[in-house]
C-alpha cells in the first residue's frame, strides 16, 4: 500500500470562493442561509435602493468597505443564527481582524472532508513524463526548440500580443496535448482521501529501460529538484528580511533535498506553489527557458525575470509576520 505523507500544508482549490464572515463560532455558513436569518428583519435595508447601489458600485480597490456593509446587515444576531445550520465546522489559526476582508478559498472535499483528487496527482506526473521526455530526447528537445523559436520570431514580425496567436504555436500545442493525452492512457490515480487508507496506482510507463509503474526514475529526481534549486535562491536572496524566517525556510528546503538524495519520492502540488512546480519547460535547459522566457515560458505578462520573484509562505500560529514554511510539499512511499 502507498502512504502519502504531507511536509508542508497543502491546498487544492474546489474553485469556490466566500466571504470569511461566513465563518462564525468555529463553523462554515452558506451566504443563503445567512440572508434567509435576517431578511425579515432586515429586509427594508437590504431592499433599499441606497444599499443596493452601493453593492453595485463596490470595486477591487474599496471591496474592503463594501464587504464590511455586507458583514454588518447579513451578519446574524445570537437567536436568529439558531434558526440555521451550519455546513460543517472550521478551525482558524486567526481570529477576524486578521483576516480582515480577505476571501476565502474553499479545500476540494467530499462528505465535507478534504482530500487530494487523483487528478492532481496525475496532471502533475504528466508534466513529469513530458520534462523527462524533453529533457533526455534530444531529437524530440531540437524539434520543439526549433518550433518556438520559429513562433517566437513569427510573433515578432507580425507583432502579436502573444506567442499564443502563432500559426506555430497552435502546432506546438497540438504536439504537447498529444503527449500528454499518450502519457493518460498509461496512467490512472486514484482520489486520496485523509481518513481512509492511501492508495496510487500507476499503469506501466515504457521507457528504453523496460516498464517501471511508479514512475520513480521521474518523480524524485531532476523536475523536483528545479524547483527545489529556484527555492534555494529565493529564501537565500531574502535571507535578511525580517519577516522571512530564513532558518526555519532553509532547514525545510535542505530536508527535501535530503529525501531526495536517499531517493524519496517528493513532489509539490496544489494552490499557492510556484510556476516551477507546475511545468515542464525547464526540460529544455536554463539556457534556452532563460533566453524563451519572455516571449514564451513566463506565467503572467507582467513577470520579465525568469527568477522566482514572490513566493507564497506559511505564517506560524503566534505571528502572521513571521513566514516559515513553503507550502505543498508531499512523500509518496511505496
């Protein structure tokens, strides 16, 4: 039987998204169930056209104001929040004015309990197949270089926005989703959920060496140990900022390194991790992702350095200044 153990908080996203004054009394509310408790109390200044003006007049830079009017009408009193249920109890290491107005990013769950979907396990391998196979095929490696340099300068000459509007780089796609749809079909993942036992399963992967079904020789070598050589520099570049605990952040990135060295499986997944974590580009070599990063590897349009620039950190319990994990790490034992 696999056992997954996490190294560091992980987080995967359902996709929804609420506003943290649903939390309340260490339980989780639905926005519904709120309005249905105080509407006939309050209907008169929810239905007002003053109220609902300034609803409709909340933008990204004063949602804080136009969220804490939302908290104070739909907020229920003591008696009226015994009228509703909750959806399923909540810890939070802060208390409300930490939070402050930020939202809330739900956990993926079923039966109101986390887990790790096996589509996350294996969209991250995909990618590990396709930086293998970029990185040790070099035929298949000069093919795809010289496709995205040829998009790179088609970009130039008709001055698009974007690499992605390129006759080439539509072709380029094609070939990466073709990889990734022939890595699919020897590939199957299982949901992980934290309360029941763990369990992987990995259809045999063909390499020049024979079958391997875990596809070991991938998961704890090169791939995670790039993004592992990016998060080095970063935490040592910043090493003298006071709320970057550079000690706790070193001693976690040299214990996975260690892992690795003993052979360990260790991969990073899940919300609030960094690009590196999340692609196969860096199959090609520092030289050429450095040289394509622009034009072609960078994440987000307003990023010019291929460096890692920002990373999302952890806060201790005590001190939400004080930054001291790296999120998402996670050992795979077979």
């Amino acid at each position: 039987m696999t056992q997954l153990t996490p190294l560091s908080p992980i987080h995967i996203g359902s996709g929804e998204v609420y506003e943290n004054f649903l939390l309340l009394n260490g339980y989780r509310y639905s926005f519904d169930g709120f309005l249905s408790a105080v509407f006939q109390n309050r209907k008169k200044h929810l239905l007002s056209p003053t109220f609902l003006k300034d609803l409709i007049s909340i933008s990204f830079s004063n949602s804080g104001q136009g969220k804490e009017q939302i908290r104070e009408v739909l907020t229920p009193t003591k008696q009226q929040i015994e009228t509703i249920h909750p959806l399923y109890p909540t810890h939070s290491y802060f208390d409300d004015s930490m939070l402050k107005e930020k939202d809330i990013f739900a956990f993926v769950k079923t039966a109101n309990e986390p887990y790790i979907p096996g589509s996350t396990l294996k969209g991250y391998i995909m990618n590990v197949l396709f930086f293998d196979m970029i990185q040790h095929e070099i035929p298949i490696q000069d093919y795809l270089k010289d496709m995205l340099e040829r998009a790179a300068l088609e970009m130039a000459n008709k001055d698009y926005s974007t690499i992605e509007k390129t006759n080439i780089m539509s072709d380029f796609r094609k070939v990466e989703r073709d990889v990734m749809i022939a890595a699919a079909r020897y590939l199957i993942c299982r949901d992980v959920s934290a309360k029941q036992p763990l369990g992987i399963y990995f259809i045999n992967r063909k390499t020049k060496v024979g079958p391997i079904p875990q596809v070991a020789e991938c998961l704890n070598r090169a791939f995670s140990r790039v993004t592992l050589q990016e998060q080095k520099a970063f935490v040592e570049k910043y090493r003298q900022d006071p709320e970057l605990n550079f000690p706790r952040l070193m001693n976690q990135l040299l214990e996975i390194e260690r892992l690795l060295d003993e052979g360990k499986i260790v991969i990073q997944i899940g919300k609030y991790t960094n690009y590196y974590s999340k692609s196969a580009s860096m199959g090609f070599g520092k030289k050429f992702f450095d040289m394509m990063y622009v034009d072609v590897f960078r994440p987000v349009v307003k990023k010019k350095n291929p460096e890692i620039q920002t990373m999302n950190l952890i806060t201790s319990e005590s001190n939400i200044k004080d930054l001291i994990e790296i999120p998402g790490y996670l050992l795979i034992e077979w």
